[in-house]
C-alpha cells in the first residue's frame, strides 16, 4: 500500500491585484494535484493575507511522482455574483519536491492565470513529502532522508519505483536519522548478504579484448606548445567498440553500459563462510581465516577468535593480466602468536573455472570439503564461489584487488587503496545579525565596559566593533557570514567580551544556539530576531534557562540561508552552481559519463626494491561527487579502466580529474604520508559536443620550483549526453548563479574568505571517510591556493588581455594602410563602401551583424576538435624566472628576509593578488567575445548565430531611427520596470567559455 502523501502548507500570500473595484480583494488559494482538488477559506478585504492551512495530497502513483506537478491558483471571491477572478497562480514541478528536513517556506511570484489576466504579488508555501501512517500522530512529520528522496531525481527510472517502496517500508514510526549523507548507489535487490549496494551501473557484457589506443591526431593550441606537452586523440577499443574520431563504431550486438573503457578480465573469489571446522589447539580454540593464493599473489581475510563457524563474505579479485598460475589454493589457517597452523585447503584449476556475463544472477557459492596437505578429505567445509568476470561486475567496487598491493607475501591489502564514490556535506551560509545588548553585569563596579561580540562556528571566529557602554546596554548592529555543513555537529556561540586592554577581553557572557534549531529560508523574507539569554562566563554548554534569575540578555537575527550556492571552488571553474536549499533546484539537463582508462610513462615517485615506481590513483571532482579510483600498486603505467557518471544541471561548470601517489600503502617516506599531487586535467562541459566520445592522452603538467614539469599522461574518455535540448539552450539566458546572490550579493571579500571555510570544511568530513579523501587532496583538486600572489600568473593575464586586443590592433594598423594607399585597390572599394554607408546608415548594423553570422559559419570549418588543456605559453610557465617560481612557491606569510621585509612583502602580495585576479576577470571577457564566433562552446555559437540573423532581418525590416529612439527609451526606462537580476544577454554572455579552463 502507497503511503506517501503530498503536503502543502499554504501560509501567506503578498501584494495581490485588487478586483473588487475597491481597491481590495476577496482572496482564496485552490490547490489542484493528481486529480484532486483543495482550497482554503476565503479573506476578505485583504491583499496581504494569511492563511497558515495545511492540506494533504495522496500521491496514487509514485512512481510517476517525479512528472506530476502541483498547481495553485489564487482567486478572488465576489460574492454578489457568485463568481470570482483569477488573481494568478503557481506550478511547482515534481522535481521540486523535497522532504520535510528540507522544506522551507519559499514566496512564488505569481504567473498569469491566462494569457488576458493580469497578476502580480507572492504566494508563501512550504510543500514537501511525509508518511500518512504519522500523520494521525502527535510525532511531527516524518524526515525522509536526504539519500533515500535523491533516487526521486535518478534518471534510472526502472528503480524509482522500488526505491519509494523501500522508503515507506523501511520508515520508523517515531524516530529517523537527520541528517544522513548522499550516496550514489542503487538499491540493493537482495538483503540476504549485508554488503554495500553496487554502483548505479546496469551491467552488460564486453567481448572485446583490450587494445593499446592508437594516436591518430594531436593538438597543440598554440603553435609554439612543444609538442611533448600537447593533446593526443586515441582511437582506443572500448566496451562499446572502437572509438574513431567521436563516433563508436560497434562490433557486438550487445551493447554495455560501460561503454568508455576497456573491458578488463579478472578472476573472483568470493569466501563466505565456513562449517565444522576442527580444533588445532590443546584447548580445543580455533582462529580461523582464510588465505587466497595465485601465484605470488596472496589475499587474507580477517580472522575470528575462537569461532568454528566464522562468516568472512569477502571477495578478491585478481587480474588476467597478472595471473602467474594456473592453480587457484584457498587455504583455511589457525592464527597464532608464533606460527599460523594449517587446518584444510582447497584448489581450483583454472581451466574449469566459469566466466559470468553479466546481467546473469551472481554464481551461487558451493560447500566444499576440505582437503588436508596429502589431498585426503579431513574435518570442516568452507563456502565459496569463482568465477572470471569483468569490471562490469557488482562485486568489482568492493572486492579486494591484487593490482591494489604487491606480489610476494601480501598480507591483505590496505583500505587506502579501494574505489569509492564520496560525497561532499551539505553546505549552508550561516547569517548572523548582532543587533543589541541589555543589563550587562561587569565584574568591576563603576566601570563602564568597551563592550564587543565574538561569534563563533567551529574554527570560524567574528568580531564586532568595541562599542563603550555607560546604561550597560549596547547596540552593534552588525552582520556576519559563515559557513556550516550537515549534519550540524558545532553550535553557533556568541560571547559578549569587555576589553579591558590591547591583548586582554573579560567573557561577561555567553550563550550556545544549535544551528538545528535556526530558521531555514530560500529566499530574502525577512527572519525575526529573538532574545537569548546570557550564561555565566565558563559555561562550556547549552544550560536551561531558570525562572525568575535575572541575567543579560543579546538580540540576534540568525537564518540559514539556503538560497545562495555556497562556493568551495573557483568561480572561474565551478563544478556546481545549484543553491542549497534543494526545492530550488532544477532538472537535470544531461549525463555526463568519465572513463579513466589508464596513465602512461608516470613519474617515479618513490623508491621501492632499489627501483623508482609510484602507487596511483585518480580523483575525479564535479558537483557534490566525488569519485577515487582503486590505487594501482607499483607501476608507472597503471590501467584503471573505471568508469562513473554524473548528472548535468549547467553546461558552464567543469570537470576535474587528478592523479596522486598514495603514500598510504606501508612506505615510510620523507613525504610525512602526504599524497603527492602528480597533475591533473579540466574539461569545461559547454565545450563538450552532445552525444560525442572524446578520447584523448591528456599530459599531466605540474609547476616545480625548478619550472614546468610533465609527469605523464592521463588517457581519458568523456562524453555529454543531452536528455533535453530546449531546457540546455533556455540555461543560457538565465542567471549562473542563484537568485540571491544578485537580490542579496556579498562582497568580494566575504566570498573569498567563505569558500575558504568551505574548503576546510569539506576537506575535514572527507578526511573522516574510509578510505578518507585526503586534505591536500581537496586543496589541490579545488585550488585553495589560487588567490595568492603570483608574478608568473600576473604576466600570463596581462598578456591573455593584449590578446584579446590584437584584433583591434590589427584593425587599427589596415586602416593606417588603407589611409596610406599601400594597396590602392582596397583603398578606392573602402572609400566606395564608407560613402554607401554614410549615404545609407540602416545599412551598417545589419551589415555588421550579417558579416558576424559569415563569420561565424565561416569558422564552423576550423571549430575545435578537442576539449581545452593546460597551456603552458598560456600560463606563462615556459618562460618563467627562477625567482619569481621561487616567490610563487614561498609560504604565505613569507619565511623570508626580516620582519619588516616580511610585512611589506605579504602587503605586496595581497594588493598584488587583487590586481591579478582583476586583470584576469578583464581577459576572460574579452576571450568570451572571442568565444562567440569560435565554435568553442557549439550550442553558444548557434544561439549567436541565430541572434545575429533575427537581429539583421529586424534591422532590415525597421527603420532606423525608430530602433535608436526606442534604445534610448529603454536605456531611460523607469526603475518600476527595472529588475534586480542581470538580463539574458548578460547571462549569455556570463556562460561563454573562456581560456581560464587552459590556464596552470
């Protein structure tokens, strides 16, 4: 039975259209979902109204939640008739629906309810999903998890309906865990073996052998790249075929969902149990585990104290590749202090193992009799199951992997070297609003205190102004910003400090506020301030406020604002652009599918067995997911062949792929087990063509102190696919970023330091998972360091600003030999051409316009085969000073020269960083204009193209004059018809690609 219900609290409505011919309204809301109807009472005379009605929706089919959508049309009552009037309404798409941890009264402005209505003014809901098995309860309305609602947003179809079903089973009847994180996983079909759920991947089989890619093409993107450091387009053989300049040309029938890399053969053991095993021991104990063995190539499970009948469940996998035997042993051993004993094993010959192609039912494991070290039959059976699979198996993500540690003597490998799928916490702009003090109490009588407040999340430490204060009251009304994450394990504490010196604060008071606990917004309503209580001085915890005891007291104004995008990357190269608060969001407009083939001629970097080598493996950063790659032990051209897919909500965002050294595997290194950053590679998925495979060599390029410095190269396969095209090209005229932060924009400053905390706060939940993702490699992969001082980047920004201006240039210098009859033909065909135009001047722009549009197809010939790389002429890296790489690469603050130095030279910095990213900003949109015409970003140029032929056609048509007084109207328009955010071609031109993507 379907127990989901839709609910739909319908609170207020703002600043409706009169109707009555009074100036007034008679306003009621009528809630339309699913063939179901509802409506509130009617309030007269009142265009402001409020109605805080709760109305409950069934949901008859959820698996179809996600296409229905939910209307509420607001009318105006006229009594003396009987008849009323449309005053507006609101549609709210299924994908809009959140659950009730999530939901926030949000202000929909009103649409017209037909095309001769009018409407203007807000209407406040909060609209999310609940359980009707509670709502005859006292509890309040159940908090779907964030991880089990996300399967509502899947483009998986086929699982949505079993994924609501498993909600309203699995729901408790009074308690839920708040709070719990994304994940990126299907459900599992099965609850018989307690593994973790595979990845969102339906399986299919891949017959063809894995090929080396051929280099068929290689782009340098400017003609003084040297040639090692360039882009290679492969032609490699994938599991959907071959690939051949985008386009896969297919060999087998059967097509497979991993399509972008190459199919890998490995062998499986699953070990799940074992029965009746003997006693080794004189007390009659046994510490069982298990020991898989092929060639020098050894798995080991854990062990169970005294346990005749242990439960292992765990798989290794070993690869074709690297198989040295024939003969599969899995021996069963007791653990002891001295010597392990030997208790049964059993072999397997390799010849008569089963392949399984997936999507076949797993293998079913079998009891096998033990067999003693003659080969007769002794005591104990153990459960197991082989078989030879490929990557595409579910068991692959979680099985123990022989590429993952060394030959000879592996005692089980590390859990640093697994594959895993992370997800970034949640993340929440905290705004405070220190407002006033009364009845502070100071510990000095007739002392008038010079009073401040501390504000403080985590790490993240705020201060007002010292205010004095002779009545013991004081007022501040000051704002602050910070950034917290969910779940919200740090209160919010505020202090009230006296300074009595320089260096020296008295606490008078503090009070402690859970973040749980604060109002929630996704727009700019206005949040009432409340009244807290101060606690003594050494409070260290939130203390229940007694009656009738006078104390101090503060007023605050504290609201999450979910309705901004809470930056941890650099704009310039944002992954995400979706606000917090999720009923903002939008559908996704596509998938993005990565395939991480494998690295070639890698760097060494460490020292094993008297040889160079590294452990590696791949991060892969877009959105809130990130995913790492299993570390492939000891090779410096690894195969990784693992493939993961993303949902697409902008086409102006990128991907980042990294490589790293993992210094988790046992070494001891100079390195302070920090992973070594070996390159990375961004691709702008806007310069992405729909449907095509990009397969490529991308060389990792990493800037030394010594100077630039290719560490190998990274072989990809990306592609985009559109699920719709009408929705991608609407997102070019809309703001890039959200709604507030145009309404309501901070500061330069404050964004800076926020997406700083940001990243210190992702990088300290990442670190806490298993395998944890490590704090530099967050860094790097974000580049936290990006805004500091760099003479290198500041002269690669000035000379990508003189770029853009060698067109004008050039223009200028053909004038001057027009003017100078260098080529007196060209000099009479522009004099006949300037007197045309000046004859007729309505000739000019729709010249202009229709010469761009030529220009445009044109270039269509020459338009970029490849996505964007790192540049190193670009960056300037090619030609950089030892001193001023010496300057890059010093510490912030300086660890040179004197004090005085080292103030002047952090003030030089900093002033310096500014100007830089200033001079940068200028040259990406100069290079945007120059991306117009360019084919860089296809759908753009299309957009423009087709702008430019409408425009000429109108110009054509109009007449001239007409068009430069309506310019002029509308450049002096009222601000009544003014808006606060930016218009579509602004927006357009935001969303262009610019060369920041190629920059080092």
């Amino acid at each position: 039975m379907n127990n989901l219900k839709l609910a739909v609290e319908v609170v207020r409505a703002h600043n409706l259209m009169p109707r009555d011919g009074q100036g007034s309204s008679n306003p009621f809301v009528e809630l339309h979902f699913d063939g179901q109807k509802f409506r509130t009472t009617v309030k007269e005379k009142d265009l402001d109204p409020f109605w805080n009605e709760t109305f409950y929706f069934n949901v008859s089919n959820s698996n179809d939640l996600h296409n229905l959508s939910l209307e509420a049309y607001v009318y105006s009552s006229n009594r003396t008739n009987n008849s009323r009037s449309s005053l507006g309404k609101v549609r709210i798409t299924g994908v809009s629906f959140v659950p009730y941890s999530d939901a926030v009264v949000f202000n929909y402005p009103l649409e017209k309810g037909s095309i001769f209505s009018r409407a203007k003014g807000e209407l406040g809901m909060k609209v999310y999903i609940t359980d009707s098995s509670l709502l005859n309860n006292s509890v309040p309305p159940p908090d779907i998890s964030s991880s089990s609602y996300s399967s509502l947003h899947s483009v998986n179809e086929e699982l949505l309906s079993q994924k609501v079903e498993d909600i309203v089973s699995e729901l408790p009847a009074k308690q839920r865990k708040k709070g719990s994180r994304h994940t990126f996983y299907n459900i599992p079909k099965s609850n018989n073996q307690q593994q973790p759920p595979p990845p969102v991947h339906t399986n299919s089989e891949m017959r063809f052998e894995p090929q080396a890619p051929q280099v068929v093409r290689t782009y340098s993107g400017l003609s003084s790249q040297p040639a090692d450091f360039t882009l290679k387009e492969t032609s490699p053989f994938l599991g959907g075929g071959q690939v051949v300049g985008g386009r896969v040309i297919r060999s087998d029938k059967q097509q497979s969902v991993y399509d972008l890399v190459e199919p890998m053969q490995f062998l499986f053991v699953r070990v799940v149990k074992a029965c009746d095993l003997p006693n080794m021991d004189l007390t009659g104990s046994l510490n069982p585990y298990v020991e898989v063995r092929l060639g020098n190539y050894k798995g080991v499970t854990g062990h169970y104290e005294k346990n005749q009948n242990p439960e292992w469940n765990t798989v290794f996998t070993f690869s074709k590749d690297r198989m040295q035997s024939s003969i599969l042993e899995v021996v069963v051993k007791d653990k002891n202090l001295v010597k392990d004993d030997f208790v049964g094993f059993i072999r397997f010959d390799l010849h008569d193992i089963p392949t399984r192609v997936p999507p076949d039912s797993p293998l079913a494991p079998e009891w096998y009799r033990l067999e003693d070290e003659k080969g007769e039959k002794t005591k104990g059976e153990l459960m197991v199951a082989v078989w030879i699979g490929t990557q595409a198996d579910e068991a692959f993500p979680d099985a123990w992997h022989s590429d993952a540690a060394s030959p000879v003597d592996i005692s089980g490998p590390s859990t640093h070297g697994r594959a895993k799928v992370y997800h970034s916490p949640r993340l929440w702009y905290v705004r405070v609003n220190v407002i006033e003090a009364q009845d502070l109490v100071v510990f000095e009588k007739n002392h008038f205190p010079n009073v401040q407040v501390k504000a403080q999340i985590g790490n993240q430490i705020l201060k007002t102004k010292a205010v004095q204060s002779q009545t013991m009251n004081a007022l501040w009304n000051e704002e602050f910003m910070f950034v917290a994450a969910e779940p919200f394990d740090d209160h919010l504490i505020i202090s009230v400090e006296d300074r009595v010196g320089p260096n020296k604060d008295e606490v008078l008071g503090r009070t402690f506020i859970p973040l749980s606990t604060v109002d929630r917004r996704a727009d700019d309503r206005m949040i009432h301030s409340h009244w807290f209580n101060l606690q003594e001085p050494n409070s260290t915890e939130i203390e229940e406020p007694k009656r009738d005891k006078f104390s101090s007291r503060i007023n605050l104004r504290i609201c999450l604002d979910g309705g901004y995008h809470v930056l941890d990357e650099s704009t310039h190269y944002s992954s995400d652009l979706r606000p917090t608060a999720k009923q903002l969001w939008k559908p996704p407009i596509g998938i993005l599918d990565l395939g991480i083939l494998n690295a070639d001629a890698l760097t060494p970097m460490k020292i094993r067995t008297g040889r160079g080598t590294s452990d590696t493996y791949c991060v892969a950063k877009y959105g809130q997911k990130w995913v790492r790659t299993r570390t492939i032990i000891d090779s410096l051209n690894p195969k990784y062949n693992e493939q993961y897919t993303w949902e697409v909500f902008d086409p102006a965002t990128v991907i980042t792929i990294g490589v790293f050294d993992n210094a988790q595997m046992g070494d001891k290194d100079s390195n302070g087990n920090r992973d070594m950053k070996i390159g990375k590679v961004r691709i702008r998925i806007s310069t992405l063509e729909t449907d095509r495979v990009y397969t490529h060599s991308y060389p990792l390029l990493v800037l030394h102190p010594s100077g630039i410095k290719k560490m190998g190269e990274l072989h990809l396969a990306i592609r985009f696919s559109c699920t719709s095209i009408v929705n991608m090209m609407s997102l070019y005229s809309r703001p890039l970023l959200p709604k507030m932060h145009y309404v309501r924009p901070l500061s330069v400053l404050q964004l800076d330091i926020l997406r700083q905390q940001a990243v210190s706060i992702a990088a300290a939940r990442l670190s806490r998972a298993e395998p944890p993702l490590r704090k530099e490699v967050i860094e790097y992969m974000t580049d936290a360091n990006s805004h500091l001082w760099s003479m290198r980047r500041s002269k690669a920004n000035f000379f990508r600003l003189m770029s853009v201006f060698n067109g004008l240039f050039a223009m200028g210098r053909w004038l001057k030999e027009v003017s100078a009859w260098k080529n007196p033909i060209t000099t009479v065909l522009v004099q006949v051409l300037y007197v045309m135009l000046i004859c007729f001047p309505e000739l000019i722009l729709p010249t202009i316009f229709l010469y761009m549009f030529l220009i445009g197809l044109w270039n269509y010939r020459y338009r970029p085969r490849y996505p964007p790389h790192m540049n190193t002429k670009l960056s300037f890296a090619d030609a950089v000073h030892p001193d001023e790489l010496d300057e890059e690469f010093d510490t912030f603050p300086t660890s040179r020269g004197s004090e005085l130095v080292r103030m002047r030279y952090d003030r030089l910095r900093s002033v310096a960083g500014r100007i830089q990213m200033v001079v940068g900003d200028i040259a990406s949109q100069g290079e945007r204009v120059q991306a117009l015409l360019s084919w860089r970003d296809p759908r753009a140029t299309v957009i423009f193209m087709a702008f430019c032929i409408m425009i000429a056609i109108v110009l054509y048509a109009v007449p001239f004059q007409l068009l430069i007084i309506l310019a002029g109207l509308y450049a002096m328009r009222h601000p009544k018809f003014r808006h606060k955010l930016p218009p579509p071609p602004v927006n357009f031109f935001r969303r262009l690609p610019a060369k920041t993507d190629s920059m080092l």
